[in-house]
C-alpha cells in the first residue's frame, strides 16, 4: 500500500476542522499526529486521515440504530 503524506491545510479540507481544533484533538489522542518533515513542516498519513473520517461516519451510523 502507498502511503501518501498531506499537509495540514488539506487535511483542513478534509475533514471541515481548524488547524487549531485538529491540534487540540491531537493533544487528547483523538486525531492523528502529524509527522515532522523539517523543522517547519509536517504532513499527515492521508490513510490514517481517512480511517480517522471512516470512524467517525460508522459512529455517527451506529447512532442511528440505536
């Protein structure tokens, strides 16, 4: 499987959320951290992006049968 690096401002634009609010969930382990590419750059694993979004759409889906 290739692994692709995304920066934070399409991470942003996947999943609708702020650079700060993505950091705060990061901080309680919530989120994905993002890997450190230079001393003033990271990119996040876009899979692990994804997973992140897929679980959030099967709770939201497992809301709604209960």
């Amino acid at each position: 499987m290739d692994k692709k690096l995304i920066k934070q401002s399409e991470v942003s634009n996947e999943t609708g959320m702020s650079k700060s609010h993505m950091y705060a969930l990061i901080k309680r382990g919530l989120f994905p951290k993002p890997i450190k590419l230079s001393e003033r750059s990271s990119a996040w694993v876009e899979s692990e992006v994804q997973d992140w979004i897929d679980a959030k759409i099967a709770a939201r889906d497992q809301e709604c049968l209960q």
